[in-house]
C-alpha cells in the first residue's frame, strides 16, 4: 500500500497492485485497473518512486545483481 493525498489535503491509502498509470493533466493522475480514478497531490514522479518501492517490498522487483533471469541462466 501507498500513501497518497487527494488535491483536497485528506490522505489515503492505495493498493499499488491496481495501478495501471500514473499522468499529468496537469494534477497528478492515477488510474486504476478498474478504472477509477483518483487525482492526487503527488507528482507522477513521486507515485512512481512510492509504487517502486512498494514493490521492491513485497518481492515483485528484485534488485540488479541480487539474482533474477541473468543468474538463473548460468
């Protein structure tokens, strides 16, 4: 989960799973899987370092070096 604060000030909570993008229209946009959306504070930069970093938490990116696909195959 992710931290995020819609344009009014209130701050919530987002399953970074159901992310499917993150857009500037100007204000940062995020559309889910289902397709709702939330408009946030955040820049499309800082949704992305959060949504990375949650995944890097739960084990769905595995850092360069520290095994995946390239070491599998020696």
């Amino acid at each position: 989960m992710i931290s995020l604060t819609k344009l009014n000030g209130k701050r919530f909570t987002l399953n970074a799973l159901y992310i499917e993008q993150v857009e500037a229209f100007p204000d940062t946009t995020v559309t889910l899987t289902n397709g709702k959306k939330f408009v946030v504070r955040e820049t499309v930069e800082q949704v992305t370092a959060l949504a990375s970093e949650f995944y890097r938490q739960i084990g769905m990116f595995r850092l360069s070096g520290a095994g995946g696909l390239d070491s599998e195959r020696e």
